[in-house]
C-alpha cells in the first residue's frame, strides 16, 4: 500500500529539482571537456576532406552538423558564414545525398573550411548529435568545450553561443 505513494513522492521531488534547473531545455553533452570523437573519412567530391589533425589544429575552431534538407540549416547559413571570415569553420553533412549538399553550397556559398560527410549517422552518433544542426567549439587541442543544439540565429545566437565562443576565444 506505501509503495504507490512513495513513487509518486519520488517522481515529484525529480520533477521539481528538473525544473529548478538554470536552463531546463538545454541538453547537456557528456562530451564537453573531452577530446573530438574520431572523423569520417568520406567527403564531398571537390572539397577538402575534413581530418581529426585539423581539430588538433591551435586555435579555437567550430564544427557543425548540418544537412541540405534540414531547413533550420538553411537559417543558420547565413551566420555561418559571417564566423568563417573570423575561425575555421568545419562542416559535416549528415545523411545528405552527395548531389543535394554540393547543390545547397553552390547555392548558399560554402562557408566550410573542410568538409566530412556522414551518410549512415555513424559519426553524429559518436559525437551525440541528437538532429541537425548542432554546433561544437573546439580548442585547439581537440577537446570539446561547448555544444549548442539548434540553430545559430537570433538571441539564441548572441546570448548563448556567442559568449561561449568569446570565452572559449580569451583563454586562446
């Protein structure tokens, strides 16, 4: 009889401490503060393939998952190309035929510095990628130092990656 009530209790004070939380919609990556999971080795015909030495590379530097059908891509597009005047920006196309993706960069310009597909999601999995587009900022060691889910627009941009990319970016 005190086993329905003591579940109940349990999943309350759970709930409550979820939505004390300082940004309960934000998902946490249990990459952040590890190195960049391994790159695949395939990339778009033309276009540079984007290697696990270039993360290591020194500088601060962004990764972004993208793909020519995910539409809150080709909202982020335009911002991406503004950071590639600043830091390296490096692309990864997921589970985008290869005629589509090269049409969207012929199209929109290509603001990456090097590119990698990932035809199969394979990649994204190791990385944690839950959907297109996801952004990471990298040091120049290689390790993950923050991951922003969804796209680079707006305040969501400018109150939320833009000051992990400056803090990332003063510790250079």
């Amino acid at each position: 009889m005190a086993l329905p009530p003591l579940v109940f209790g349990g999943l309350a004070v759970m709930f409550l401490w979820g939505m004390q939380r300082e940004n309960p919609g934000e998902l946490p990556s249990a990459l952040v503060g590890r190195e960049a999971p391994p790159i695949g080795q395939q990339t778009l015909s033309g276009k540079v393939q984007l290697t696990d030495e270039m993360l290591r590379q020194p500088g601060v530097k962004i990764v972004n998952f993208w793909a020519s059908w995910c539409p809150p891509c080709r909202a982020e597009h335009p911002t991406l190309t503004e950071l590639a005047k600043e830091l390296p920006v490096y692309g990864i196309d997921l589970k985008d035929p290869e005629g589509a993706a090269s049409s969207f960069l012929s199209e929109h310009g290509d603001p990456f510095r090097a590119l990698a597909t990932d035809p199969r999601g394979r990649t994204a999995i190791d990385w944690g990628v839950t959907a297109p587009p996801e952004t990471f900022i990298i040091d120049g060691d290689g390790q993950i130092l923050y991951r922003h889910v969804g796209p680079l627009i707006r305040e969501d941009f400018t109150n939320r990656f833009l000051p992990q990319l400056e803090q990332a970016r003063a510790a250079e």
